[in-house]
C-alpha cells in the first residue's frame, strides 16, 4: 500500500477513537445512555489497539499474544466480582493502568537516556512519578475497600511534612535528571521514592474519603497516560488521558463539593477517626425498634416514600429485593422514589449501578437537592444501611467532623424507618443522632432478609 495512503488511514483511524472516546464520556454521564456510552468506548478502544498493531510495523506478535493471554487471565475474573466488589476492582484497575504506564515510561529511558532532550526528560520524570504513586496509592485504596487494611486513618506526627518531603525529593531527582539525563543511578531512585510517596498518600485517608480518593487516582491515572501519550507522540493516547483526567477531577470536585470538603483536607484531614466516646453515647440513649410487620403496615397507610440507600444494602446484596418492594407499593398507588447521595456507598455511583442493576426506573433515582426539597412532604423515609449521608448532626453539631456535608434531610419526613444490624457508626466513625429520634424506627437485622420479610407481610405473607 502506497505509505502515504496508509498513514491517511492511520490518522483517520485514530481520529475515529477519539471521537468515539469523547462520546463515550458524552453519554456515559446519563444512565439513560450509559450502556450505550460503554459500547462505544469499547468500540474506540478497539479501534486504536488494532491501528496501533497494524501501523507501526510490527513484525513479530508473541509477546504482544502473550501480553493479551495474561492480561485476559487476570481481567475476566475481575470482571465477574459481585457489585459489592465494585470500588476495589475500580481501584485495582487504576493500579493496573498506571502500572502500565510507568513501566513503558521507564523502558523509554532506558533505550535512549543519553539521546533525551531536557523536554523529553521532563515528560518522562513526570509520567513515572504521576504513574508510580497512583500505581501504590490505588493498591492501598484497594486493600483499605477489601478490609484488608485498616480502614481507619494511619496517622503519626508531622506525617504531612514527611509524606510532601518524600514527593519533593522525587521530584527533585526528575529535576536532576532533567539537567543529566546520563545519571542512570537517579532513574530507579526517582521510582522508588514516587511508590513510597503512593503509599503514604493514601494510607492516611480514612474509609469515609475513599469515594473521592477513587476518583482523583482515576484522575491521576489519566493523567500519568496523557504524559505517556506525549513521551509516544502518540495523540490518541494524550487525548484518552486527558479525557480520563479530566473527568476524574471533576468529578472529585463534585464528591468534595457533597462533603463540603477541600482536596486538602481529603488529602490530609485524616477523615475517619471514630469518636471517643461515641459507644458511651449509645448506651446511655434508647431507641425505638419495629419488627417487619409493623414496618409493612406503616408504609401501607404512606402516600409518598423516599428509599435513601447506603453501603449495607451493597453488603446483603439487597438491591432485587428492594425493586420487590418498590414494584408492590406503587402497585398500591404508593410514590416511591430513591434519594442516592453523591457519596453513598465506597464509590462514586455505587447506588446508581445497583439499583440500576435491579431495573429500578431511572426516573426514580433523584439527587439530593431534588429529594431535600420534598422532604418535609415525605410519609417515610426508610433508609436500608446509609450512615453518615443521613446524619443530621451535620447540620446541627458544629463540633461535628461531618459538620457543613450536605445530607439527605430524612429527619424532615414524618416517619424515619433505618434498616441496619447494628447502631455501629459509619465510615465517618461518628454516632447518628437519627436514630435516637421520637419519629425513628430501628430495623434491626440483614438489609436482604428484611426488606424480604416486609415485602412477605405486604403480599399477606405471600412470596412474589
């Protein structure tokens, strides 16, 4: 094929992907459109992998074979996790990515240290730097969501300056190795200190911040392989990573703006410490508790319920049971709608992928603001395992860690029901003021077999 004509093709190709990429964004940003918007990332992908094959002359595919063999072995599984698995695999894929891009970073330096430009070296330094502590820090975040790891804040005194000292000395050796690209000693030193630096990122970040952790190492990800696009010349990958770092800042400023919360603080607040005296509090107050027939006959006489999901309803893989629910009391004529947090769950969109996945109308899935403002209007609020999302004492107690996060005002409806094992605190590690309320219903038990049991005593102890 005449050269010219083949590279036409080539830059075509690749223009396709990137537009396929950017609609793909497009539409994943409404779950009306968001299967579509995977197919067509999907397709993109495809589209760039196959050109990349077929453009650059390869001669010989066994490594490149046995690179798909073992990267499919690895990636079916993680695949087939239950959603509850979700936020870890998300973070395991973030390590993966950045894994990737850090070790094509370090084998351009290696081919050529001595022939690479001041420039060059930049866009390498900052590629492996970028890559390596998003590589470890989503490692970490992986083993704190698996409970692997405490998720409770590993802290120590002066722990900020140490962490900032260890990123600067990384960057300082990409300084060095920017002025001379021959010092080879520098390069596995600069890697070392940049791994170091992931781990100490994220190890102080409690539970409670691991939605918007996810979302900046996605970001960082994205960022380390728009770097990597640049150290290629590659500008399909540029634009990939800069869409993927983009999207994955905004939305960790749309996580921190539902916290009510700075980068810095998520960074470096050490967000998760359980309050002393917290269990004290507990003992000393009483509450209310319902059995599954009495939670029935109260949203029998309700005109108007607002489901709040949370974590524990992931947990008991409860999300079929609650569509059940849903679909017998609008069968009633009862309105039923879902108010989901931004940072319900241990990932952005947790509760919008599992009621999702339970076929649960799109249209009764509402955002905070729209549920607040018809709160007060609300018959029950019946929260099956949400914590900190619903606690009012971010309005009320200014001593509060969680004081100023915009919440899910559930304490506005006439009747609270909280399905829930235990009175434990949530990821914040704080005691919930609402269910310790005259109109609050403690539903103690399973998320799964008590919604199952509600759903039983509706149907006049009859199963669907």
């Amino acid at each position: 094929m005449n050269p010219t004509i083949a590279h036409n093709i080539t830059e075509f190709a690749y223009l396709a992907s990137i537009v396929l990429f950017i609609m793909s964004l497009k539409w994943l940003s409404s779950p009306e459109t968001a299967r579509r918007g995977v197919r067509v990332g999907e397709i993109g992908m495809a589209i760039a992998i196959l050109t990349t094959l077929f453009a650059t002359g390869i001669i010989q595919y066994q490594w490149i074979l046995i690179g798909l063999a073992v990267g499919g072995l690895v990636g079916i599984p993680l695949g087939l996790v239950k959603t509850t698995a979700v936020p870890q695999r998300t973070a395991l894929s973030h390590s993966f990515g950045a894994l990737s891009a850090s070790l094509i970073g370090i084998s351009e330096y290696y081919l050529h240290p001595a022939l690479t430009t001041k420039f060059g070296m930049v866009e390498i330094s900052l590629e492996v730097i970028i890559g390596s502590l998003t590589f470890t820090g989503s490692l970490i975040a992986a083993g704190k969501l698996q409970e692997i790891l405490p998720q409770r804040p590993i802290t120590y005194k002066g722990q900020n300056v140490v962490s900032l000292s260890i990123l600067a000395a990384a960057i300082g050796l990409g300084i060095a190795l920017m002025f001379h690209p021959g010092f080879t000693i520098l390069f596995p030193i600069m890697v070392g200190v940049s791994l170091l630096f992931g781990v100490m990122l994220v190890t102080p970040i409690g539970g409670a911040d691991m939605p918007t952790v996810i979302s900046l190492l996605n970001s960082y990800a994205g960022l380390a392989d728009a770097l990597l696009g640049f150290v290629l010349n590659s500008r399909v990958l540029i634009v990939a990573g800069a869409l993927d770092g983009a999207s994955g800042l905004i939305l960790s400023i749309i996580m921190c703006k539902a916290m009510n919360r700075s980068f810095t603080n998520v960074l470096f607040g050490a967000f998760g410490q359980v309050q002393a005296g917290a269990a004290a509090g507990k003992e000393e107050r009483t509450v209310r508790s319902a059995t599954p027939e009495d939670a029935a006959d109260i949203l029998k006489a309700a005109s108007n319920v607002v489901v709040v999901p949370g974590y524990g309803m992931a947990v008991a893989q409860a999300q079929h049971k609650v569509r059940e629910l849903y679909d017998i009391l609008t069968r009633q004529g009862i309105n039923v709608t879902f108010g989901v947090h931004p940072v319900a769950g241990r990932m952005p969109g947790h509760m919008n992928v599992l009621l999702a996945e339970a076929d649960i109308p799109y249209d009764k899935l509402l955002e905070m603001d729209q549920v607040n403002s018809d709160m007060v209007q609300t018959d029950v609020a019946l929260i099956i395992g949400a914590n900190d999302v619903t606690n009012p004492a971010a309005r009320t107690d200014p001593s509060s860690p969680i004081y100023g996060m915009p919440i899910i005002d559930v304490d506005k409806a006439r009747t609270v029901m909280v399905i829930k094992r235990s009175l434990n605190p949530g990821f914040a590690g704080i005691d919930n003021p609402l269910y310790y309320m005259d109109k609050t219903l403690m539903l103690f038990g399973d998320a799964k077999s008590f919604v199952g049991e509600i759903v039983r005593e509706l149907q006049g102890g009859h199963q669907l």
